[in-house]
C-alpha cells in the first residue's frame, strides 16, 4: 500500500491518507525539536502525498497546533484533513509557573481536564485560533481512559459522555466538523463510548497493533458493524516494533518487560526468515483491518519520517503473515495485507 493512498473514513464523507502524520513530537515531548526540522518533517509528509494530520491542545501545551497550522495555512484547505481533540482547556501563563512535563520548551499555556459542555466549546474554538485554519475536519474527545484519568476514570468518563458528547454534536449538526469521536490508549473505552453515543471514530494508540490484537474481541467488529473508523496512533507500541527487541527497548512508554521482549524476538525471526524489516510488517499490519483507514505516525526527523514512509511501501510476502499466525503469533482472527 502506498502511504498517500486515499481511504474512506468510516460513514462519513471523508478520505483520509492511509498514513497519517502524527504532531506530538512537534509539541517538543521529551527533548526538543527545532523550528526547522519540525518544518521540514511537515514539507517531507506533504510532498509524499500525505494528506491527513493530527494534533491536540495538550501536544506542546498548545505548540503542536500552532506548528501545525503554521505549516499548512498556505494550502488550499479541501487538499488535507485535520484532526484536533477537546478534553483540555488551555489559559497563558508565565512560562516559570507551567509544570510541563513531559514536554520541553513548550507553550506558554497551562492545561486543566475540562470535558463540560462550555470547556468543550472553548477548547474547540480556541484550538481553531491556534491553527489560524478555518475548520478542523475530525475531532477527539482526549484522554478519558484509566492511563490517563486514574481512579478518576469512571467520572471523566461520565462527565465526558454527557458534556463533550453534546458539544461536538451539535458542532457536528452545524456542520462545524464532519466526524467526532474519542482519542484513548484502551479499546475498552472506545468500546464503552460507542456503545453509549453515535461516534463516528476512535483514535487507538497503541492496543492494536502486531503484538495485540486484544480490540478484535467486540470492539473492533462493533466499529465495522456501525460504520466507524478506526486511527491508530502509538502502532509500534511507543518503540519495540520499531527499534526490535534490543537493550532498552520501550514498550507502552517504559522499559519492555521480558515476555513483551521475547515475543517481539519471535516476530523479528519470522520477519527476518522473509528479509522484511519489523518496523515495515508492524506498519502494514494495522491498516490491513477493514476498519483501520489510517495508521498515524509521530516522527523525531525528517529521517524517521522517511524510513517510515518507505517501511510503508515494502513488498511482504503473504507468507509472512500466514506464519506469523501458524506459529501463534498473531491472531487467526486477524485481518492481514492481501
């Protein structure tokens, strides 16, 4: 599959590319990204015909937008689609005052969770002035799951079904944006939100990918079943698919645990066995789901973006994926590329 490959989004009248160019890393997390690199990750995405981007308030505190519509004001405005997410309000502050960890050299904003009605509102219109963009085409509720929420997850939840579900419907029925649905890191709660509300997509980070495959059990056949799309962020599971089972390796934002590493040391095999480098298989596994229109990648460098973009590309014989499952490593049940 060509990464500018142009997919229907669920139900709706939508075509996203099936590689989609993700902007946390633009938000400067961990270490920071110069102006320039960051400027020529976008114009390296653009000219390979990637058309879909994603951002977020929290992405930076606010720098990721303001990259982002930074980098595609100049374009006509029907030729991309954008995604941006309510959950967050953002006001100024002093950069002395902001705890901004884990991001660097960030927005001068603070973040509070706010998922009523109003702060929905404000966070939707407010992300639009940061882009400096007319309309985002795709909005997420972000970040409602028990990674992020904690104990307080049940309530954010309930909070959010109610205050950020009836705000961007009704910028859904104004025509203000053309999808919505919600952003997490558990399927079980992009499960949850469907069965109580009329999404009309999800953004999975990382709980679908080539070591889990967990999302087909409900959630996954749900999405087919009503239409939505599926996003998947996070699908080298926030670095072993991408690095292999090496020294260090991260797995869901911390040291890979032993059996986490040892399963990946299987796949490598297999892949190795069919000269097809990890990182292209994990890539190519993910949009192979009938419901899955786009894989988003966040990127470091214009070099990342590039090897990412060819891992998109690379010929993987049908083999592979028949024994990667002959050897129980990927579900039986488990769409692959034809």
């Amino acid at each position: 599959m060509k990464p500018n490959q142009k997919m229907k989004f669920g139900r709706v009248d939508l075509e996203v590319t099936a590689f989609g160019f993700g902007t946390a890393p633009v938000g400067n997390i961990f270490r920071e990204i110069d102006e320039a690199t960051s400027e020529a990750m976008y114009k390296g995405a653009w000219q390979a015909g990637v058309r879909y981007f994603d951002t977020a308030p929290m992405y930076g505190h606010g720098l990721s937008e303001l990259r982002t519509g930074h980098s595609l004001r100049w374009k006509e405005r029907d030729d991309f689609v954008l995604s941006s997410k309510v959950g967050r309000v953002l006001t100024p502050a002093r950069k002395q005052d902001i705890e901004y960890a884990p991001w660097t050299n960030a927005g001068r904003f603070q973040m509070k969770f706010d998922y009523s009605y109003d702060g929905t509102m404000r966070s939707f219109e407010d992300s639009l002035q940061r882009l400096n963009l007319e309309r985002m085409d795709i909005c997420f509720i972000h970040d409602i799951d028990c990674f992020t929420q904690g104990d307080g997850q049940p309530e954010a939840f309930a909070q959010a079904m109610d205050g950020c579900w009836k705000a961007l419907s009704d910028l859904r029925d104004q025509g203000a944006v053309k999808a919505i649905g919600v952003g997490v890191n558990e399927w079980e709660v992009c499960h949850a939100a469907l069965q109580a509300r009329d999404f009309d997509c999800f953004l999975l980070a990382g709980r679908y990918t080539l070591l889990e495959q967990d999302s087909l059990d409900g959630f996954l056949p749900l999405c087919e079943e009503r239409g939505a799309a599926v996003v998947v962020g996070g699908g080298f599971n926030s670095g072993i698919l991408a690095t292999g089972a090496v020294e260090g390796a991260k797995y869901n934002y911390a040291p890979a645990p032993p059996e986490i590493m040892e399963k990946v040391r299987k796949i490598e095999a297999v892949c190795s066995a069919h000269s097809v480098p990890l990182p292209a298989a994990a890539l190519q596994f993910v949009v192979a789901h009938p419901a899955i229109p786009s894989f988003i990648a966040g990127t470091r460098t214009l070099e990342q973006l590039e090897k990412n973009l060819a891992w998109f590309e690379y010929p993987v014989p049908a083999s592979l994926w028949s024994d990667l499952k002959s050897e129980g490593l990927l579900r039986e049940d488990a769409p692959t590329p034809s």
